[in-house]
C-alpha cells in the first residue's frame, strides 16, 4: 500500500509540473485536448456507478443508492459540496436503518 | 496582458474570494479523510496522500478503488490518470504565471481544480498569481488539517457503513463531476463509461473496471470532431466560488 501511496502521490506532482513547463501549443492539437478534457468525465463516472452499484465483484442495489439519489436532487438545487457529501451519507445511513 | 498594478481593494477582493474557496474546499478533507480511513489505508498513509498528491479527486479515486477490492497499484494508476488533469491546467496556467525555477516546482505542487479556477480569468499577472497562491496555500493548509481530522475521527467511530460514509464517496465523485456535465458529448462519455465500468464489475479484477471505462475518453476523444468545449473550471464550479 505504500508503494501506491508513494507512486501516485509523487506521480501526480510531476503530472502538475509537466503541465505548467510544456510550451502551451501541445494544447493545439485538437484530439490530446480532446482526450485529456474527457478523461476525467470517463473516471468519475466510472468511479460513481462502481462506488454506488458494486460490492467486490457483484452488482448491487443499496442504501447507497438513495445517498446518491439525495446527492443529485442536491446539486440540481446547487446546494454546497459538503452539504451534497454529508447529506448522502445521512440518508444512506438513515436508510439502513429502516 | 495589461500591467496596471492592483489597487488595494482589488487585492483584498481577490484574497477574499481565494480564502473562502480555500475555507470551503478545505473542510471536505474530513470527508476524505474519513473515507479513506475506512477503505483501509492507515491514518498515515491517508496524510501522506494529502500532503504529497494533493489532489482531491484523484485522492478519492485511490481509496475508492482500494476500499472496492482493488489492487493498491490499481488504485495508484487510477488517481494518476485523474491526475492529468492538472497537466492539461499546467498548460493553460504556465504562460499565465510566467514562473521559473524554484517558484515553479512550488506552484506545481498547488496547481488544482481551485487554484487554476480562481486565478484562469484574471486579467494581469499580478492578479493571477495572488489568486492562485491564495487559493492555492489556503487549500493546502485547510484540506491536510482536516485530512488529519478526519483520518483520526473516523478511525474512532467504527463501521464506517453505519454513517452511510460509503455513499458519501459516490456523492463526492457525483459533484466532482457535475460542472463538467453541461455539453452532449461529456454526458454521452459519462454515461457509456458508467455503463461499461458496471458491466465489467462481474467479469474483470476490481479497480480495472474504472480503469477501462478511461479508454471511452480515448475512443471517444479520437473519434470526435467539432470544436471543444474548454473544461477549465471558472469560479463559478469550486465550493464556495460566487464572484
């Protein structure tokens, strides 16, 4: 776990430091601007459907469900960040209560 | 670029603006390190990630994967790819900054979603420095006390599932991925992903789903023509950002 911490932690810094000493025409091309502006939409919603539908190996269905349910209702509203996070956590935590 | 220098009101309506991004984005490092305590990286290693990554998403996207079942190096190469991101606003941000050396290798290390927001549209370089720094310094202070906070609560509190701590990591990615949900092609490439990151979960080790649903933003970016709606957050997309 370590090692993983340490490679991606240092990793990432070197990410931001490439980023801010390339000359600026890499952006020019079209598709590499295209790819890098999508990549993070791809991983977070990935991330989202695995976090909330996935326990290990298997789909399912659960309290976390209605946490992200409560989280979309709140960004729809555009309710803060931490209020959307803990509210999604009190109403799945409610919701294993009944 | 003009060079007017700042008035005194401007600077303080930059530094105010930065700090209450800093104090908002800050807090939700409790939440991370909560979450990260509960997907089973010690109370270490979650400061570590905090201090050295520094990236919230990516942050997130190590312990999701890691609580998920994964594989720790899947999880790190995961957070890295999230990481380009901020390559892409070291792009943008580089020329904007006009830093070298030592001041540099500094600014990279606070160069993040809120930093690059908080400072992209400003109109002189003194303007964009002081926002990004501000923002930048205020987060990184804010977000690693609350890391640290949060790790040492949430490892006192026992089963994290009781607090529904688990879904506050779907809700966390959910808003992370909001303001980038305004265009066709972003919500076609978000969907498919999700799609095909679930339909992998009962076939592939767990942390690969993720990884793969990274190869629609290939395809699709390959494949897609047209002009490009920017990603780059305005102030507009960060917690606490109303100016």
């Amino acid at each position: 776990m370590w090692t993983a911490v340490l490679v991606a932690g240092v990793g990432c810094y070197l990410l931001k430091l490439t980023g801010l000493s390339l000359p600026e025409r890499v952006l020019s091309h079209a598709t590499v601007e295209r790819v890098a502006d999508l990549i993070p939409v791809a991983l977070l919603a990935a991330l989202v459907a695995v976090q909330v539908g996935s326990s290990g190996t298997a789909l399912t269905l659960d309290a976390r469900a209605l946490g992200l349910g409560f989280a979309l209702v709140g960004l729809l509203l555009r309710l803060p960040f931490l209020v959307v996070v803990v509210g999604a956590a009190v109403v799945a935590a409610l919701g294993r209560l009944v | 670029m003009t060079e007017a220098a700042l008035t005194p009101s401007e600077r303080s309506a930059i530094i105010r603006d930065s700090l209450a991004v800093g104090v908002a984005t800050g807090a939700y490092g409790i939440g991370f390190g909560a979450v990260s305590v509960a997907s089973g990286l010690s109370v270490a290693q979650t400061c570590v990630l905090s201090l050295v990554m520094f990236t919230g998403a990516s942050q997130f996207a190590l312990a999701g994967v890691v609580a998920a079942g994964g594989a720790p190096l899947s999880g790190a190469a995961t957070a890295l790819l999230l990481g380009t991101r901020n390559t892409l606003y070291g792009l943008r941000m580089g020329p904007l900054l006009r830093w070298r050396g030592w001041r540099r290798a500094a600014a990279a290390h606070v160069l993040i979603d809120e930093s690059t927001a908080m400072s992209v549209t400003r109109q002189t370089t003194e303007a964009v420095r002081l926002g990004f720094v501000t923002t930048g310094v205020s987060v990184f202070v804010l977000w690693n006390l609350a890391t640290a906070a949060g790790a040492l609560a949430g490892g006192a509190v026992g089963d994290p599932r009781a607090y529904g701590l688990d879904a506050a990591v779907g809700a966390a990615f959910l808003a992370l991925l909001w303001p980038r949900l305004k265009d066709h092609r972003n919500i076609l490439v978000a969907g498919l992903a999700a799609a095909l990151a679930l339909s992998l979960v009962p076939v592939a080790a767990p942390g690969v789903p993720v990884l793969a649903a990274g190869g629609v933003a290939l395809v699709v970016g390959v494949l897609a023509k047209g002009p490009d709606p920017t990603e780059i957050p305005g102030p507009d997309d960060v917690a606490g950002g109303h100016h």
